[in-house]
C-alpha cells in the first residue's frame, strides 16, 4: 500500500517536472544559459538524462544533422567558459550534453534509444487499448479517454519511454555489479592458487636444501650402526661335564 502511494507521490512529482520544463521550452525556445543548466541539474535530472532526446530537447525522429545543431548550441550555452560564475555546474551539464551526443552520434547506440521509444509508444497504445476495452465493459465504451489528446498522448509516451530508459540503466547496473563480483571471485581464486603454488616452491626448495644434511645424517647411522656391531663379544658355547661316578659300596 505504502509502495503504490510512493509510486503515485513520484509519478506527480515527475509530472510536475515535466510540465514546469516544458512551460520553460514554451516561453523561450532556446533557454539561456542559467535555464540550461538548471535544466539538466535539478533535483531528479539523472532520472530524466537516462533519455539522450531529452537532453538534447530534440523528438525520437529528428534526423541526426538537425541533432548535431542542436547539440552544438546547447554545449555552447552549458560550456564551463561562458559561466565562470557557475564553472562546476556548467561542467556538469555540458559532460551530461557531451554523453547524450555521443549516444546519438553513433548509429548502433541511437538505433537503441529509437527501439527504446518505440517500444514505449506500443506499451503505450496497448495501455490505452486496455483501458478502452475495460471501459467498454463497464458500459462507458462512448466516453473519451485523456490520452485521446495528442498532447496527454504525447505525454504518456514520454513517461513510458523515460520507464524504460530507467530499466535499462538499472539492468545495466545489475550486470556491472555482477561483472564485477565474478571478477573479484576469479581474482581471489587466482591469489590463492599464486599462494599454494609458491607455498609448494618454497617447500620444495627447502627440500632439496635439506637433501645434504639427511644424507649426512644417514650416513652417520649407518656408521654407528656397524661399529656397534663389531664391539659386540661372541660368547663361546658352554662345555658340557659329566658327573663323576662313585664305586658302589658292597
């Protein structure tokens, strides 16, 4: 019960992130530098800057010359020497607009993000297929739904596509954590196999060190075995001596 609440508070406040920018981009087109940043900073950005076209401000089917312009003008508003006043932010935001290019410059990663979008607007029109057919049972078939608005539409994909951007980044993050632990459990097992291995150098070594000494030392028994034989006394056998016989007495 707690969960879905949270759930719900995130989803109004990401709501209410994305009206208040999207009223910025209304009012100024192009943002200025101090937006800009500001933009790409605020408090919950890293969830929004998982989706490249939403760094950029540009739409899924932009073609990727129009991308590259765009890119360029806002790293130039961002660029850490236009504001020294702001010089650590500005960094940070233009690596945020540097990566989120670099991901659409390359056809592969862009290839990506566009299955990423489209993958969102089919969970979002089956949701709404969904949402029509329960309606429709429920006898309310002739009524509109909000996303029968291109705008709540429009929306509605959004937050599906940034969804799923956020799985991906949170796979990603589970199978780097994994990478790393089998990493970290090869590494061991290979310490420990270097150790056993030099443990056996070192005992072979001092094996063959003592070879000499147990030679000596067999050598010496069997030299003090063989004089104790020779003092040894060989008793003679006893001579057997009948007793005399007396004369018998008539």
């Amino acid at each position: 019960m707690s969960s879905s609440a949270g759930s719900s508070q995130n989803d109004e406040h990401f709501d209410d992130f994305y009206t208040e920018v999207k009223e910025i981009e209304r009012r100024d087109s192009v943002l200025t530098s101090k937006q800009q940043i500001e933009r790409l900073l605020r408090p919950g950005s890293t969830y929004f800057n998982l989706n490249p076209f939403e760094v950029l401000q540009v739409e899924p089917e932009t073609p990727v010359e129009q991308i590259k312009k765009k890119y360029r003008s806002l790293s130039i508003l961002v660029h850490p020497d236009k504001n020294q006043e702001n010089l650590d932010r500005a960094q940070q935001a233009f690596e945020i607009v540097c990566k989120a290019w670099k991901t659409l410059e390359s056809d592969v990663t862009r290839k990506k993000c566009l299955d990423v979008y489209e993958e969102a607007k089919d969970r979002t029109d089956h949701m709404i297929a969904e949402k029509r057919k329960k309606m429709k049972k429920e006898g309310r078939g002739d009524l509109a739904i909000p996303e029968d608005d291109p705008s709540k539409y429009k929306h509605a994909v959004y937050v599906m596509t940034m969804k799923l951007f956020a799985d991906m980044e949170r796979r990603r993050q589970q199978l780097e954590t994994r990478d790393q632990e089998e990493r970290k459990r090869k590494r061991e097992a290979e310490i420990e196999e270097e150790e056993r291995i030099k443990q056996d150098r070192l005992w072979q070594k001092s094996w063959e060190e003592s070879r000499q000494s147990r030679v000596d030392s067999w050598h010496s028994f069997q030299a003090g075995t063989s004089s104790s034989k020779k003092k040894k006394k060989i008793k003679k056998p006893t001579e057997f001596n009948p007793p005399k016989l007396k004369p018998e007495s008539r």
